[in-house]
C-alpha cells in the first residue's frame, strides 16, 4: 500500500481533500493532507511564506515516511511538489499533477498561465491586497471557476473556506534539475471541465513535460468535490503503476 501526500492548491488548505482521504483509506493507503506553512488553520505569517518554504516543508514531511511516497499536487501545488521532487528524490515514488501547474526549470506559475490567455469572457477570479503580497478571490469565483460542476452544497462550503494566497507563489520560477527532479516518476490527471486551468493549458504543459501515465476526469478544477470516487480510483490505479515500476 503507498502513503499519499496531498498537497492542496491556492487559496485552499488541507480540508479540500476531505470526501478523498476516506475512499483512499479505504483502499488501505496512508494519507497525509497538511496545510501548508501559512495556509488553511496554520499560522505562519503570510509574510514569511515562499515556494521554497513550502516545497521543503513537503520534503521533509516526505523524508520521514518509512517508505517513498506520493506527492499529489493540485493547481498551484504542482509547482510545489516540482520543487519538493529536487530536494528529495529518494523520499518520492511518484509525482502526481492533479489539473495542476506542471512548470519547467526555470519558469514561475505566472508566466506558464500568461501561454494560454484565460477565456476573455470570464470575469477577475483574484484581486490583490492593497501592499501586494496576497491574493483574494473575488466574490463568486470560487463557484464560478474552480467548481462549476461541483454540487452547491460543496461549493458553499468549499468557498467558506478559502482564503488569501500569498503573490510570491505566482511570481517565484520553480529550479529543478534532470538529475534529481528528472529522476521520479510523474503522472497527471486532467480535467475535461476545467476553467481555471483550461485542459489546452493542461496539455500543453505534459507536451513541454511529458508524464508516464494521464488519467482524464471529466469534471471541474476541483475533482476532490466533484468526483471523488473516481479521483480516488484514478489515484489507487497509479499508486499501483508506481509500485510496478518499482519492484
């Protein structure tokens, strides 16, 4: 059985993966869905928060599992568990990009978005604080572009819960190399319905880094809302490639 480590989004914390965690669970897998520093419940200054913070906190968490994990990154913790794979390439069985950023050496998340321009009809999902350094949905985006096939209820709750992201996760290009990140396996899972990061801009990112394995959901950015069972059957089936192409 593997250990999962699921690395939440922007503006998410560590309760997005809650109608998951139980299926996987189920299946006999560990599972391990943190906040990370500054996000959800904890209490890290936003401040003090960078990509390499985070990438190192999911390293280290990584590092002391009995045995490699799986890193699964959504959205925006697609660069994160990019940079975790470089520091700790021995602690990762695979790397896991659920409709996330899939970002070559030396680019951020802001410049992979600017290749594919976002639909000119849909209107700001974000807006920055007054200084700059964080990120805040505006009213209705949470619904209208990360769960638009998501049931109301989950919806609700979901955009009850978000909060502001720090700007320094957008503008910070990810350092990998072909030795250590280039070493571990990776996976992505798509999502037909995606408005945040549309399933051109999915595709052109595993063309730029081809991954070994694609599952394809036919859903919205937020697959651990608006199809759980089958994010979970997507997720067991590459534990199981993984552990494969392991032995």
């Amino acid at each position: 059985m593997a250990t999962f480590i699921l690395v939440h989004g922007a503006w998410h914390g560590g309760w997005c993966w809650e109608r998951v965690t139980p299926l996987l669970e189920a299946a006999g897998h560990t599972v391990i869905a943190p906040d990370l520093p500054g996000m959800g419940q904890d209490t890290t200054p936003l401040a003090s928060v960078s990509l390499e913070l985070w990438a190192r906190f999911v390293a280290d968490l990584a590092a002391r599992q009995p045995e490699p994990v799986i890193l699964v990154g959504h959205s925006r913790g697609g660069i994160v568990i990019s940079q975790a794979g470089e520091y700790a390439p021995a602690s990762i069985r695979g790397l896991v990009y659920l409709t996330a950023f899939l970002v070559q050496d030396g680019q951020s998340l802001l410049a992979t978005m600017q290749r594919t321009p976002r639909d000119p009809a849909l209107p700001p999902e974000f807006e920055p604080s007054e200084d700059g350094t964080t990120l805040s949905l505006v009213p209705g985006a949470a619904a209208r572009t990360f769960y638009n096939t998501t049931e109301p209820a989950w919806q609700a709750r979901a955009a009850a819960l978000v909060g502001p992201e720090p700007a320094v996760a957008f503008t910070t290009p990810v350092a990998i190399s072909g030795a250590r990140y280039g070493s571990v396996r990776r996976a992505y899972v798509e999502c037909l319905q995606d408005r945040a990061i549309p399933i051109k801009a999915q595709r052109m990112m595993q063309a730029d880094l081809p991954c070994e394995r694609v599952v394809t959901l036919d859903c919205d950015h937020s697959p651990f809302y608006a199809a759980p069972d089958a994010l979970a059957e997507g997720l067991v089936g590459l534990a199981e490639h993984f552990a494969d192409q392991a032995e």
